[in-house]
C-alpha cells in the first residue's frame, strides 16, 4: 500500500502507529497568573547534547480550548518534562482531558507537586526523572486549526532518582519507561537487548 498524506482520511492514526514507541514527556507549566498545569505528550524526543536540547509538539487547540501547555509556555518560557514510567501511566492518563485552565490536574491525578530549583514549573514526585527547562523556541507547524507548535527548550537542570543512576548508567529495569503506541495502545519496555555499535575499519573493510 502506498499512502500520499495528503489524500488518506486518519493519517494522523497511521503516523502516530507508525513512529513508535515514543516516549511520554508529562509537561508541567504554569500561566502567568500562577495556574499550575500538567499534561502527556508523546511527540517528544531529546535532540541535542549541546545545548542539553529536548522537543515536544503540542497542537494550539483542542477543539475551541487552546492547550494550556502550549500557552503557558508561551506566557512564561518554563516548564519541567517529567518522564512518563509505569508506575504513573494510569495517574498521567488521567491528567489527559481537556480540563478547564483552572483545574489543577496533579490533584486530578493524586500526584505531588514538588518545587523546582531553576524554573517556577513544579516537578512531579512520583516521576523518576525531571527536565526543568527554559524555552529557547517555539516553531509553529501548520496552519488554523490543524496547527502544531513544536517546542524546543533547553534541560536547566536535571533530577534523577538515585536507585535508578549508577556513574552515567541509567538503569532501565529500575526506571520502567512507559511507550506510546497509537491511540489508547502503550507499552511496556523491560524486553531489551544489546547489540554492539560496529566501527569502521577502512583496511579489513576495503571491498575488491
Ligand atoms: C499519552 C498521551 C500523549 C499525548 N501526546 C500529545 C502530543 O504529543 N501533542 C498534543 O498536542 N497532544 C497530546 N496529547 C493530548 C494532550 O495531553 C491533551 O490534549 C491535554 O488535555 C492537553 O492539556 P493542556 O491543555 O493542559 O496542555 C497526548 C495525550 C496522551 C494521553
């Protein structure tokens, strides 16, 4: 099957089932008048060391509400990703509605909000890791409705759980990454394998 996006009804559900897993940033924010704000989003990755540089995508409504996340950040210029693992993928599942700007979806979700050091953004407790971030841009993708801003911001700071870090070795059967899949589909990800990264040897590798 060959698919032209621009012809194909729901290519959004075949993208997002496509790229997978992605892992789940859980953005705090907060408004200019101090409302505190939480939210999933699963387009998200890290994309540079140097500057520490992370991104996420983030569409500007949701039906007639624009997405606090989004806006909050445009306000403020802060936010702290906090990692979506196991042990809170139900309780950030909940904070996933399109709630009013006045609710406070930490308390939706029973989770602690806990201060930060660098940024005013809360941090998650229950979340092993968090990225307290400064914006550095806001790219805008897309037009109208459809429109996507893709946020890139800078890690300030970063918190790790102790148990979970060993030198500069993450322990993944301790942090328990939750993947998105499509839709309500997520998955676990304690089936790893190793495979050694090959280096390039122009002598024994010479072909003819
Ligand atoms: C696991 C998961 C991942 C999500 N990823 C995204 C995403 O990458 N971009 C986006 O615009 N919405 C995403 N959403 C939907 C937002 O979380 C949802 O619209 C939320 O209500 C936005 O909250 P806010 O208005 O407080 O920012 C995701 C939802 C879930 C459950």
């Amino acid at each position: 099957m060959i698919i032209d996006p621009a012809n194909f009804e729901g290519f959004n559900r075949v993208l997002t089932g496509v790229v997978v897993p992605r892992p789940i940033a859980f953005v705090s924010s907060v408004s200019a008048s101090g409302l505190i704000n939480l939210a999933p989003y699963s387009f998200f990755n890290a994309v540079a060391y140097n500057p520490p540089t992370i991104v996420f995508s983030s569409s500007r409504h949701a039906g007639d509400k624009v997405k606090d996340t989004l806006a909050n950040i445009e306000e403020t210029g802060e936010f702290v990703v906090n990692m979506v693992v196991d042990e809170i993928a139900e309780a950030m599942n909940r904070t996933a509605a399109e709630y009013p700007a006045e609710v406070d979806e930490f308390e939706i979700a029973g989770l602690t909000a806990v201060h930060s050091l660098l940024v005013q953004p809360p941090r998650v407790a229950e979340s092993p890791v968090n990225m307290e971030c400064r914006l550095k841009q806001i790219v805008p993708i897309g037009e109208g409705i459809h429109q996507h801003g893709l946020v890139i911001g800078e890690i300030v700071l970063m918190h790790v759980r102790d148990d979970i870090i060993d030198g500069h070795r993450i322990n993944h059967d301790r942090l328990h990454p939750t993947g998105r899949l499509a839709g309500n589909m997520y998955c676990h990800t304690a089936d790893t394998f190793q495979m050694v990264r090959p280096a390039y040897q122009p002598d024994t590798e010479r072909v003819g």
